[in-house]
C-alpha cells in the first residue's frame, strides 16, 4: 500500500465512509439470510451491525466510526459464512463472529470512553468475552429448538452425549479464537491504531 494511500485510510471522513459501507453489507447480509430463512444468523448480523452503529448513534455524529479494518475484520466471517458450503467452514465462521463481536466492543470501550486496557488485559478481556457470548449463543439456538422446532442443538436423531461432546468442542474452539482476537487487539492497543481517526468532538477526556 502507498503512503498516499494509507494516508487517506487514516482520514476520519475516508474511514467513516469505508465503515458505513461495511455496515451496509452486514444490513444486506442480515436481509438475505431472513429471506433465506436462516433467522438466526440474519439476527448475528444485525447484531454485529448494531454493535457498529452505537457510536455515530449515541454521540450523534455520523463520523465517528469504528476503525473500518476492525469492523472488516468482524463482518469477514459473518459475510463468509453466508458463502460457506463445507459443514467444518460454517462453524469457523461461527467462532470467529463470536470472536469478532467481542473485539468490537473492546474497540469501542477504547476509543469512545475513558477505559484504558493493557496489552495483556486486552486479550483476557477478549478472551472471556468471547466465552460469554459463546454461551448466549449456544442457550439462542436451544431456545429456538424449543421454540420453534430447529435442530441447532437439539437433533433427535444424535445421541446427547454426542450433542453435548459437540457443545463442548464449540465452546472451546470459540474461546481459541477469542485469545486470537485478544491478540489482535493487544497489537491495536500497541500501535494505537484509529485513534486519530475519531473525531476530536468526541473522544473522551483522559
């Protein structure tokens, strides 16, 4: 990438523009797996868009975005996995948007509040975050099986120490990807990546 170039990704109206731009396509993500009838996955999209919008929404200033290449970082598997077509790929992108979700808060909690996290916080941080969303996420789709008759979890035709062997496996492949994104936040925190990027009207004082 020219110096030019990343020059302009640094502008807060560029990057403002580039993340609206990914948060159109979680909207379009989200609409397509309803139609899909994929609901579950429509609302992680939604999700993911929601979490992305509380900024611009709360300080009532469109500019101030997230950083555009976390925002990609966490839409990258909810997109792929609507383009997923091998079982093992699906459930990746299923722990990477966990993952990502819980990257996206800490983001915002460090650029658009007065907390501070340390590199080694950071990961912690992410980590267990990402392993309490696994959790909410694994009681939605228990819930829909309840509800509404899907097999997310609960598969009549699978013995229930297989289910919960699988839950399991989930569980901690979702908490490997958590310390992944701790790591990847732990190196935002280093390099401070962003945080010109936020208009000055809103960053918080420290």
């Amino acid at each position: 990438m020219s110096r030019d170039v990343a020059q302009l990704l640094r502008d807060k109206r560029v990057n403002a523009l580039a993340a609206w731009c990914i948060v159109a396509m979680l909207a379009a993500v989200s609409v397509t797996s309803a139609v899909q009838a994929d609901l579950l996955w429509a609302g992680f999209a939604a999700a993911v868009a929601a979490l992305a919008l509380f900024p611009p929404v709360l300080l009532r200033n469109r500019d101030a975005m997230l950083p555009w290449e976390i925002l990609l970082l966490a839409a990258s598997p909810v997109v792929g996995r609507l383009f997923a077509t091998l079982s093992m790929t699906g459930n990746l992108a299923t722990y990477l948007s966990v993952a990502a979700i819980a990257l996206i808060l800490a983001v915002e909690l460090q650029l658009f509040t007065p907390v501070r996290m340390t590199p080694r916080f950071a990961v912690v941080f992410v980590a267990i975050t990402t392993m309490a969303t696994a959790g909410v996420w694994a009681v939605v789709r228990w819930a829909a099986d309840q509800l509404l008759g899907t097999t997310f979890i609960l598969d009549p035709t699978v013995s229930e120490h297989v289910i919960e062997e699988a839950v399991m496996w989930e569980f901690v492949a979702s908490t490997i990807a958590g310390i992944g994104a701790g790591v990847v936040f732990a190196y935002y925190v280093r390099r401070q990546a962003g945080t010109s990027r936020v208009p000055e009207e809103v960053q918080p004082d420290v």
